[in-house]
C-alpha cells in the first residue's frame, strides 16, 4: 500500500481548507458587482452569456466583468498570504478552489 492509497494527508486537507478560506477573504473584499459575478459563474455556472443575460448588458460587457473580477480576485488573494507558493498557484488555483467550495455547499 502507498501513501496516495491512503488518501489526503492531513497536511494536504489543512493546505486545501486554507486555500479555500484564503478564496473566501479574497472575495469578500472585491466591490459587490465582482462578486457578484465571480458567484454567477462559479457557484451558480452560469455561462457569460447567461450572466449578461441576468444583469441585462451585452455578452461583451459580462466577459469583460468577469475578467476584472479574476484580475482582482488573484490580487486581493496576493496580498492576503505571505506564502510564495500559495502566490504562486492563484492564477491556476482559484478556479478548483472555488468548484470545491461550490462541491461542498
């Protein structure tokens, strides 16, 4: 038997739940119109055009509100850890994070 038969190591649950709550921080610290967004798309799955749809603006203008609220996600995410690593992962990180988060709901 191999340590990855065994499932997550402690450590690796503890790293996940503080990612996670690292997300959460991130993004009750964006303006309410990019949260509202990030929520749209990842925790309802929304598709942009839905979302411009429910906002009333054009696809582009939902795309593009999408993209801010990333931007500035991955920047409040940064500036709440002091881990190189943990800044390091954002960019390909919070989108997982998030599907989890929404998994657990």
């Amino acid at each position: 038997m191999s340590l990855c038969e065994l499932g997550p190591t402690a450590s690796a649950v503890v790293a996940k739940e503080q990612e996670e709550q690292l997300l959460l921080d991130a993004l009750f610290r964006l303006p309410l119109a990019h949260q509202l967004v990030i929520e749209l798309f990842y925790w309802e799955e929304l598709s942009v055009a839905e979302i411009a749809e429910a906002l009333g603006v054009p696809v582009g203008t939902a795309a593009t509100r999408l993209r801010r609220a990333r931007q500035l996600l991955e920047e409040q995410m940064a500036m709440l850890t002091s881990s190189q690593a943990v800044r390091e992962r954002i960019p390909f990180g919070f989108e997982t994070w998030a599907r989890n988060l929404r998994a657990q709901q």
